[in-house]
C-alpha cells in the first residue's frame, strides 16, 4: 500500500513501476496493444453509468467552486463523449504500430547497412487541467508507441480521471500487460508536480496540456524535457480575396462549435477593403450568436477592443476584431500576438493564401477550413496528447508516432574499419 502523505516517495515509487513497465511494454507486439486498447474501450462502454457519476462529483464541484463556462464544458462527459472516448481508443489500437518501422535505411562502401527505426521514448508524465478525455487518449497513445506513462490531472477532473483510468488498467490487464504502463497520480496535492518535473531518473519527457500558467510553470521548473502545449491563440483572417458565404460559416465554427478548446478561434483579421462590407457582416453574425465582440477601430462590434484583448486566451464567447492593410499585416499582427498554435486564412487569392502559408511559422496553418480542426483525431491520428508547438522533436498535434525516438540499426559482415 502506497502512503499517499509522502508524496515524493510516492511519485518515486510510481516511476520505478513505470520503468519497469516500459522496458516491458516496449518488446510487446502489436496485437497485444491493440487487444489492451480495444478492451479498456470496451470497459469504458460497459462503465459508462460510473464513470457519469464520477463526472457528476466533478461537475458539482466545478459548479461550488465557480468555474466558467467553457471550464465547466471541458470537465464535461455525456454518453457522446463518453462513445467519442472509446472510438478514440479503437481508432489509436487499429492504427499502424510506429514501433520497428524503418524511419530510413541505406548502404555504405564500407559494407555495412544501416537502418534507422522507431522506437519507444520510456516513461511520459502527462500533466493536464480539467478535460478527463485526456485521460484516455494519452493513454492510449502512450501504449501505442511502446511508453509507460504516468497521469497527473488537475483536480477539477479527479474522480473523471479515476473512472476512466480504472477502465485504461482493465485494458492492459485483459491483454496480459504490465498495469504499471498506465498510472495516475491518486493525489491531487501540487507536490506531486513538482516531483514529476524533477524525475529525471524515470521519466523521459513532460507533456503539459493546459493553460498558461500550467506550461509556463512547468517550462520554468521541469529538469526533465518539456513537449510544450501553450495557448491556443488561434487567429482567422479574411483576406478580400475571400468567398463571402465560405468566410463567414468557417469564422463562425471556427469561434462557436466549443469555444473551451485550444483550436478555437481568439482573433479575427480582416482586410481593410472588406471591413465595412464583409467584414462587418461576420461581425455582426458573431454577435447574432451571442459572442461578445472586443472590435478595433474600423468595425462596430459589442465593446471597443483594448490592447490586452489581442494575444489573449479567452475559450469564452468572447473574440477581439482588427483591421489590417493586409495580408502582411495580418502576418505582422500574428507575429507579434500569436502563440504558434492555429492560424487560418480565408482567401480564394493563391498567392495571398501562400504568402500567408510560407510567412508564418506557426505548427498549423489552414486555408478556408475552421480552426476547430485542430485536433489529432480530425488529422488522422486517433487521438492526441496535445498540441505541441514548440519546434524540437514534436510539432503539432501530438499523436503515437510523435511520441517515439530512434535507433539505429547496423549491419556488416566481419566489416572492418580501414
């Protein structure tokens, strides 16, 4: 039994576990993988009643404590998105496993062949806020590609959390899996973040997913690597160029559909020919739909926009409106306020939405498509552990195959060095 009052022995206990299950997990095949995903997605069905009422625990909780809400939206679960869950699980089992695949090989004149191939990490610690799908999917992910990992969420989706990861252990237990390859953090005091940041000898790399004030805590304190999740100060920008009836539907999805998520849109641009005409018709359609409108001068929104209103996170029906020259100017704007997360541009124009494209360096970059697209799972990939948009290792969303190193694999023949 762990003695949850030390916290450091018990974060060091979890990690030696979890070492232990990655240099385990990380030989297992395929199949085996698979068959743990498909079974925890499997529980997680037959739990559902459960892991509701967890959530409900959670939800009254969140509620005393006066959280927003978008905050309150993120925290929580329905029988969608409790289905969402486990699709999200099957998709990740039946994808490709990335482990042992050959990245690159070639020969040398030396006689020697040599093969660069995928290979796990060792041990992700996750450390996330209130989304208990996250759960889940880092999960998920993690086994995909061969890691351990250790979970730590934040305590607004403590009970969530547990529920789900019951069902993750259930999993790895039916397919003959060490469970120590997913732990969570059964406590939800600070400290245990804290010693998380300083694992060096268990764990490989951190990923943060959260607010501002979770990643920046952890890039100014974690000794171990950082896949850095910052904010999701996502920016659309109707060029003059744009289709009317295409602008105004992708800025609405792009603000409206869940505005508690990093892809939703935080700024809209707008080309200084089309601010009265178009421009201002989105403005007032976003306002039709309840967002509050922090306009610049030049468009006539709920309130006046203030210079704090741009480079602002606000996952709330709330969006800051510019004015720009131009495509340049918008380029210029993102530079200075964005967060290099997702940036869309609205425009028929080929050369407008390539300057746009090759000018800004943010991890996506969209052209007539919602920013709400944002997400691993609408890329293919299944599920996601964040948006990384750092420029080391991982960029984007951060799925199995970004969650994997690399070895190389060489081959001679009694191959002696001259």
């Amino acid at each position: 039994m762990q003695n949850i009052d030390d916290i450091p022995a018990l974060v060091r206990a979890i990690g030696a576990r979890a070492s232990a299950a990655a240099r385990e997990l990380a030989t297992a095949s395929s199949e085996q993988k698979a068959r743990a995903l498909h079974a925890a997605a499997d529980r997680i069905l037959a739990d559902q009643d459960s892991i509701l009422a967890a959530n409900a625990r959670d939800m009254d909780a969140a509620r005393e404590k006066g959280l927003s809400g978008a905050m309150i939206d993120r925290l929580l679960l329905d029988e969608g998105r409790i289905a969402a869950m486990a699709e999200g699980l099957r998709a990740v089992a039946d994808q490709p496993d990335p482990i042992g695949q050959v990245i690159a090989e070639w020969d040398m004149e030396t006689g020697l062949h040599i093969q660069r191939v995928r290979t796990p990490l060792g041990v992700i610690g996750v450390i996330y806020e209130s989304r208990p799908n996250v759960t889940a999917d880092a999960g998920a992910l993690c086994v995909k590609a061969g890691n351990a990992v250790i979970l730590r969420g934040g305590s607004e989706s403590f009970h969530s959390s547990g529920a789900i990861h019951a069902c993750l252990a259930a999993g790895l237990e039916a397919a003959g899996l060490p469970g120590d390859a997913i732990q969570r953090v059964p406590v939800r005091d600070r400290e245990a973040v804290a010693e998380m940041l300083r694992l060096v000898e268990h764990i490989d790399v951190i990923v943060p997913r959260g607010g501002k004030g979770l990643v920046g805590l952890v890039q100014r304190e974690a000794r171990v690597p950082v896949f850095a999740h910052l904010e999701g100060i996502c920016h659309v920008y109707v060029d003059a160029s744009a289709d009317p009836e295409k602008a105004v539907e992708v800025v609405l999805n792009a603000k409206t559909r869940r505005t508690g998520i990093c892809g939703a849109a935080e700024c809209l641009l707008v080309h200084r020919d089309i601010a009265e005409g178009l421009g201002q018709r989105i403005v007032d359609r976003l306002m039709e739909a309840g967002v509050e409108v922090r306009a610049g001068a030049g468009l006539r929104g709920s309130v006046p926009a203030s210079e704090d209103d741009f480079g602002k996170e606000f996952l709330d029906m709330i969006i800051a409106a510019k004015v720009v020259d131009d495509v340049d100017g918008a380029i210029a704007h993102i530079r200075e306020y964005g967060s290099n997360h997702t940036e869309c541009v609205l425009a028929e124009d080929d050369a407008v939405a390539d300057r746009f494209m090759q000018r800004l360096d943010s991890a996506i970059l969209m052209r007539n498509a919602s920013t709400q697209f944002a997400d691993g799972g609408e890329f293919g990939m299944g599920a996601e552990i964040g948006i990384a948009t750092g420029k080391l290792h991982a960029r984007g969303p951060v799925g199995a195959e970004q969650l994997t190193s690399f070895k190389y694999l060489v081959r001679g023949d009694g191959t002696l060095r001259r």
